[in-house]
C-alpha cells in the first residue's frame, strides 16, 4: 500500500479520505507536504477543493478528534439515546 510508511504515524487512511494529524505546527508543516510528495509520487490526485489545513477540530468517521484525544460524535451518542432502547 503507498500510505504504509506513513500509517499509524501521522496518516490515517479510510477509502478515499485521508486524515493527517501532527503534535505540533512544524510537524504539521512537514507531514501535508510528505504525503502530497507521496501522492504525486503515486498518480494519486485530489481536489484541493476538499483540503482543509490547520484544524484543531474534525469529524472523521463519526469521531471527533481534537487536542484531547479521539471522541464519539455527540451526535451519535444523543441519536442512539433517541431509540429509546435500554
């Protein structure tokens, strides 16, 4: 897979959306760059339409991932309370 060396690292891959998360902003300004290196290594293409650098928060595969750490979408939580099922 071309993603590999970036996996578990900073990268997380699901389908055709990829997530890249850093610690700090040089590690952010380093680890877009790599992957789009990767990508155009690849043929692989995106639009960059669809990017968005230098979020501190994101909803990614019903998660929210923030500076604390990996969460379940509130949203989620309140639609499985909805059902009523206990």
């Amino acid at each position: 897979m071309y993603a590999k060396p970036y996996l578990d690292k900073f990268m997380i891959v699901f389908i055709d959306d990829i997530l890249i998360h850093s610690k700090d902003k040089k590690e952010h300004e380093e680890h877009p760059k790599a992957i789009l290196e990767l990508l155009k290594k690849e043929e692989l293409y995106a639009k960059f339409s669809n990017y968005k650098f230098w979020i501190l928060k994101v909803q990614f595969l019903a998660h929210v991932i923030n500076n604390q750490g990996i969460h379940v979408d509130p949203g989620k939580i309140e639609s499985v309370k909805d059902l009523g099922i206990s």
